[in-house]
C-alpha cells in the first residue's frame, strides 16, 4: 500500500457516537484533575508531613539499601527506579524533589544525603547524571519499622509494586520542615521548626491531651528557619498557631562593621528563608542605579562554599548606617514576608490545622504505629515460643523422637506420628524435622529454656502495653525523647517582638537620626539573648509576657548610650545601646525577642559574659568574685578611648565567677563555695580598687573547693538562697540533683576572708554544687533551653538535703526592681 494511504476499516467495524453535554465534560474531567493534584501532588498528609513524590523517593532509596552508612549512588539510578515503579511523572519533577529534600536551607533537617552540585538559592543543581545520593539520619527515623506491619501497603500505579500509604514518621516532620505547594482551589505554606522544641511540646501533649495553646507555645514560640534570620512580630505567628493561618515579617541578620579605617559597611550574615544573596545584590543595584537608594557606595558577595553567607554593603562617608539599613529593610528582599496557610490531608482530606491540631494528628498516627509495631513483634515472639516449645518437648523424649522418625516411611508420615505421639501441631512436627541433630544436646536444651524465658516476657511486656494506654503514651514520648537526644540543634531563627529599629517618618526620613535619648533598660537573658525595653519599666513578678527565657542581668541606661558587659575574664566590653533589639514596654521577668550575644560583641574561647554594668563614673562601681575565693570592688574609672579593657589582675588558673553592678555600696557581698560554705559580708568592707588591682581575699576554701557562686543582695530585702546539689563525677548539664530554696535571713553575716556557714547537706554520692544563687524573692529557675522550670514550693533548712529537682536547672533569676538596680 503507498505510503500515506488510509487503512479502510473492517467490514464489521460499528462507528458508535455518544453525545455528551461539553460543561459536564469539563465539570467532571476538572474535578478529577483537582482530586489527583490535591491528594497525589501538592498536599502533605499531616501524619508524616510528606507529599506522595517525597514518600516514595524515600521509600525506594530505603528498598535500595543507600543507608547512611552506604556509599553514595547516582541520582539518576534513584530517579529511574522511583520513575519505573512508584511515580509515573517526569524525571525533572523527582529530581527537583529530591534535590530539595537535600537543600540545608531548604529543609530545617535534611532528609537526603546529596553529594555533589545540588544548587544554590541562586542557582540551580547539576544534572542527575553527576550528583550522587543517600538517605540521611533523620530520614531513617521516618522509614524504622516499615518491615514490621506498622503502616498499611497499597499498590503502585500498575499493581506490580506496594507502597506504603504513609510513612511511620518517628518525628513530627510536618511542622519541623514545613511544606509548601499549589493545588487547585488551595494552596499550602508552611514553615519549618526546631525539632527539638516540636517534640518537647508533643511530649507535652501526650502527657497533658487538654493543653491548651499558651502551654504548647511555651516549647514552640515560633518557627526556625533553616537561613536564620529574624522574626518580628509575634502576633502573626500565635494567630496561625491558633486558626491555621497567619502571617509574620523575616528581616536579615545585619550588623555595621569598620570596613575601613573611614568607611563603615553593612555585613548580612543571614537572609530571610528562601532569599538568595545575588537577588538582594541586583536590587540594590536596580535602586541605586534608580537614585532610589542613597548612601550604598558597593555591594560584594563574599559567600561561597566554605564559609557561611556574608554579603558586604559598602557605605558611603557620611551616612548613617542605621538609616541605611532601615531603608535596605524596606525596599529590598532583606526584609520579607511569609504568610502560612497550614494545609494538610487529614483522613483523606484536606483541612486546615492549628499547632495543637497538627500534633494531635501526628501523635494519633504514632501511637497507631506504636501499636501495630507491638501487635507484630508479640505475634513474632508467640510464634517462635511455639517452635521453642515443641523442640523442647521433642528433647524431653529424644530417643523416642528419633525412633518415631526412624521408623517412618518418609518426612510426611515421620511428621503425622509426632504430631499424633507428641500432641504437637503441624508448624512443630515440621520444626523438628528441619532441626539439625547438633541442635539437639543438653546445652542447646538450656538454651532453648532461657530463649523461652526471655519470649514469654517480651509478649508480656508488649501486652501490657497495648492493654494501657498510659505505658504506650509513654513508650512515644521516650521514643521522641530520644529522636531530640541525637538530632536536635539550637535555634537558628531570633524572635522579635519588635524590629529593634525606628520607623520612618512621614516625610520619608529614617527616625533612625531622630531617636530620642529616652531611659530604658538593658537585659540579658540566661540563654545568652540581649535586649533593651523601651522604657524603664520596673520589672514586677507574676505578670507574664512570655514564658520562654529568664532574666539574669539588668541595668538601667538611656537608649543612645552607653554600657559595660562583664566577662569571665576579667574584662568589660563597651556596648552601644542602639545596637541592642528593642521590646516593647513590660512588667515581666521573662526575656523572649532579644538577640545572641555574639551579634555584638567578640568572646575568646572559654569566656562567658557573666553581667552588664553601668559606665557612670558616679556610681558605686562593680563588685567581682573569682573562682578562688578573691573579691574586689571596681572604682568606676572608665577610660574614653577603648573598647575593651581589664577591671582585674587574675591570678594563673583564676577567672571570674560572679559579677554585679553595685548601687549604694553597702549591700552585702554573698559568696557560695562548691563544698556548699556560704559567707555574707557587707561590701563596705572592702575597699574600692583601680582597674589594675588584684583584689582582697573573699572567702576562705578548703583544699580542692572552689567558688559557686558570687553576687550582691540588699540586706532589707526579701531574699531566697537556691542551691542544687550533685556529683562532680557527671557530665555537666545531665544530673537534676537535689533542690533546697531557703530564706536568705538564716544566713548569718561573718567577717570578710572567713569560711562562712553550711548552706546544704550532701547526701550519699554527693560532693558538690552543681548550681547556687542567691537573690531578690521569689526565684525563678530556667533549663538550657530556656523553658521555665518550677522550684520547690516548701522551704528548707539552712542544712538541710533538698528534694529531688525534675530537670537539670541551668540558670536561675528572681526579680530585678528598677529602683534599686540590682542585677541577678
């Protein structure tokens, strides 16, 4: 037939023409590309947090073996074998996934383990044909248990294939990586979290099912993104918490540098999520070429892929680079916006979820993990005690055992007599037959009992817990316990209540150069934050702002001016008040909204910022502790022209423990020792020395103890004395110890260079202070995270033992009225 012929059709060939309406054509045809866009494309299932392609990526790489402890393998292999047996769609649309999956500033915990170009926020990833993959840790974590019965298996696209329906999920991946995708009709934008803080408040929650959102945000105050960065304003975050939806502002991590010996410059540290430096770099360009944007005089990247993100902003002699980075804020992508819309598949459909919603839903698919992964290894023990069982009974009677089977005439008719002689069931009879002849000595006989023993415990240990629900809770939490245990981090992303810097005003002046010289104070937080108030508020107990963080310095000053930070060292740093974030008024001893330290200022190795000071030259000066027992009062004589300088000559070996801004010179010294001495003189008693002097002896040690603690306290006030006693043998920061709050009055005051009296009792494997302090009532107690921890509401005796505290208590503060000055 030449080519381009039409085929006639077969003689019995019947032509059939159905007419259908066109809008219920599309009307159906629509709806079924949404339901497959929403439920097999662009929404997460809230269980594990993970869209189909994301499922099953990490299901294949799981079947292929590529563990953590394997070596990588081509991408392409894995986007082939995903491809061909789980996701009939294209290969850019896998690779993209996996791709992200890898992205550290994409994902808050990286679920693959990419080698190789996998792009940048600027740039995007080299082909699957040169990069390299494996699952990484955290991904293990959600994939544990799939060969156990744990999740329900459903068909591929062809039924060739099973895959799971969700993953077993040991970890709330949802809120910790967040989501984000476009269906139609709906989308979903959620932002990543820390994942030690999302599984302290899910541990929460098993525990205490009726909490409310105030006690969940106590562990949760808002997301961390994977850049870091600043969160302003926390309304917008509680409200999404709340409803599902919300809204809050991401600013740049920004500090002003000395460029050069004349030039100061911007440096940009961190960006807000999914901001890459070379799209801040060509807008400030485009606004600068625009005459939009005074004062930039260049713009360099010196980020690579080596050393962490610094974008440089030169800046132009004359201007104030405060205002500059307040214009930067508000006309480049330093400043950005995220809106959340937490959307996810709960029960097969799509639905709108507050924080405690999208705990519950993970809680609920782990504890039905927990128990269908019970249900199959007691089923595995039951049947393997029933093996157990028959070859027991076989070992009782070998010889009969062995003549039965010698006087069979063949396996089938040697397994009906033992079944039948015996009483033993098919699987048994069958058992013994396949049991080699060396199994069968008096040796493997004990063996086998002491394997019985420790099956028949393990299924009654498992049918305890699936017959309470309090042990399987429980069984979750110690679980999650030890997920955070090995994988969480500290927190990357600051929470600001406010931005720290002024608003511009309606002529379109940065108020920056406006910024009245106003009274405030300058805190600083146990988990190393800084901050100022915007007024000089007293600071009152028992209201609450937020219930993250402790307060365990202050110091009052005015907002363009100047402060003191004292170190370990012997040293004090001089602050810029400007600098420092600024809250909003409040009345509360909690701290939350500040910044790290090292945002502004520069420790050594080893060295803590212990207080921050006054730098009035009319004030009491300071008084400072050492770790061996010297005491010494500073005469504020501050030079003009440094930045740093020694307020103390230590001695080899020697640092300061304590420090504290005096403010009538006649408060009383207080120094607590490791073997648990407390002494209390008045600070009159020592005599105010220059900035090169060594000190007084304070107090005096015993062989081998060294000095606690050491601070300051009004005498009139009402004041408690915390210790916690301890092992020095453990690792710091693992025991809880024992906790005994004391009145301060029972203390009696002695003489200066004395040993003081007893402030604790040690009990049996006891032999130190693992904390003490002393200060205004009522003490307030914080772990290293921040989270409050409750004190004991009885107190103890001046020698008495304590009780048993819950956690390990890293800080502890009390009330910082503003009339008297006195830090904690």
């Amino acid at each position: 037939m030449a080519r381009g012929t039409k085929t006639p059709p077969p003689e019995d060939f019947e032509e059939t023409i159905i007419d259908v309406d066109v809008s219920d054509e599309m009307r159906g045809s629509f709806l079924e590309y949404a339901y497959s866009v929403i439920y097999s494309r662009a929404i997460p299932d809230a269980r594990d947090g993970l869209k189909p392609v994301q499922r099953r990526i990490l299901f294949q790489m799981n079947e292929m073996g590529l563990r953590p402890d394997r070596a990588h393998v081509k991408c392409g292999r894995v986007v082939g074998d995903v491809m061909g047996k789980l996701h009939p769609h294209g290969d850019g649309a896998i690779y993209d996934t996996l791709v992200r999956m890898a992205q550290p500033w994409a994902m808050r915990v990286p679920l693959v383990d990419g080698h190789g170009n996998f792009g940048s926020l600027d740039a995007g990833p080299a082909a699957y044909r040169y990069t390299e993959c494996r699952l990484a840790e955290p991904a293990m974590l959600l994939t544990r248990s799939l060969d156990e019965d744990v999740v329900d298996m459903v068909p591929n696209y062809d039924g060739q294939f099973e895959q799971p329906e969700v993953l077993p999920a040991a970890f709330p991946n949802l809120l910790v990586n967040g989501a984000s995708g476009i269906a139609v009709g709906m989308a979903t934008n959620m932002a990543p979290h820390n994942l030690g803080e999302v599984i302290d408040a899910t541990r929460h929650l098993l525990v205490n099912p009726d909490a409310t959102l105030d006690d969940l945000m106590r562990f949760v105050p808002g997301p961390d993104l994977p850049s870091g960065g600043r969160i302003v304003g926390l309304d917008g975050i509680r409200e999404a918490y709340e409803t599902g939806r919300g809204a809050f502002k991401t600013r740049a991590t920004a500090r002003v540098e000395n460029i050069t010996a004349r030039r100061k410059g911007i440096v940009i540290t961190e960006l807000p999520y999914m901001v890459g430096p070379e799209r801040v770099r060509e807008r400030i360009v485009e606004l600068v070429k625009n005459k939009k944007l005074s004062g930039v005089a260049d713009v360099v990247d010196y980020t690579d892929r080596n050393t962490s993100l610094r974008l440089v902003i030169e800046l132009k002699s004359g201007f104030v680079p405060e205002a500059v980075l307040e214009e930067l804020y508000r006309l480049t992508p330093l400043e950005d916006s995220f809106s959340i819309n937490n959307v996810a598949l709960v029960d097969g459909q799509p639905r709108t979820l507050g924080l405690k919603e999208l705990l519950e839903v993970f809680i609920k698919h782990r504890l039905e993990v927990v128990r269908r992964r019970s249900e199959f290894r007691r089923q595995k023990a039951a049947d393997r005690l029933h093996l157990v069982d028959g070859l027991l009974v076989a070992l009782l009677d070998i010889d009969e055992v062995i003549a039965v089977i010698r006087s069979s005439d063949d396996a089938t008719a040697a397994r009906d007599r033992l079944m039948e002689i015996f009483d033993l069931s098919e699987i048994q009879a069958r058992y013994i037959l396949d049991t080699p002849l060396r199994r069968l000595t008096k040796f493997d006989r004990l063996e086998l009992d002491r394997e019985a023993d420790e099956l028949r415990r393990t299924i009654s240990e498992l049918t305890a817990l699936l017959e309470d629900d309090t042990l399987m809770r429980q069984a979750v939490s110690s679980e999650l316990a030890d997920v955070a245990a090995s994988h969480a981090t500290p927190r990357r992303t600051v929470l600001l209540e406010d931005t720290g810097l002024p608003k511009p005003t309606a002529r379109g002046v940065p108020a920056t150069l406006e910024v009245a010289d106003d009274p405030c104070r300058v805190l600083l937080s146990s988990t190393g934050l800084l901050a100022r108030t915007a007024g000089d508020d007293p600071l009152v107990p028992g209201e609450k702002r937020a219930k993250h963080d402790l307060v365990v310095s202050s110091v009052p000053a005015t907002a363009r001016g100047e402060i003191g930070a004292v170190t370990s060292a012997g040293r004090l740093i001089r602050m810029s008040v400007l600098d420092l974030p600024a809250l909003p008024p409040t009345t509360s001893p909690t701290l939350a909204g500040g910044a790290p330290v090292k945002e502004f200022i520069e420790l050594d190795p080893g060295e803590q910022l212990l207080c921050l000071a006054t730098l009035d030259p009319d004030s009491p000066g300071l008084a400072l502790g050492t770790e061996q027992g010297v005491v010494k009062r500073v005469a504020p004589d501050h030079p003009s022209n440094k930045d740093s300088w020694d307020i103390i000559r230590l001695d080899d070996g020697d640092r300061v423990v304590g420090a504290v801004q005096l403010t009538s010179g006649s408060e009383d010294l207080v120094f607590i020792s490791t073997d648990a001495q407390l002494l209390r003189f008045s600070a009159t008693l020592v005599r105010p020395q220059g900035r090169s002097g060594g000190g007084v002896a304070g107090i005096k040690l015993t062989t081998g103890a060294k000095v606690r603690f050491f601070g300051a306290t009004d005498p009139t006030a009402e004041l408690n004395v915390v210790t916690i006693s301890g092992s020095s043998s453990a690792l710091p920061g693992t025991q809880a110890g024992n906790i005994k709050v004391t009145p301060y009055s029972e203390y009696p005051a002695k003489g200066r260079a004395t040993g003081g009296v007893r402030c604790h009792r040690f009990l049996k494997g006891e032999d130190t202070l693992l904390l003490a302090w002393t200060g205004p009532a009522p003490a307030r107690a914080a772990a290293a995270s921040g989270v409050p921890v409750d004190l004991p509401d009885e107190p103890g005796r001046r020698d008495g033992s304590g009780s048993p505290a819950r956690q390990p208590i890293a800080a502890v503060s009390g009330t910082l009225p503003v009339e008297e000055g006195l830090s904690a």
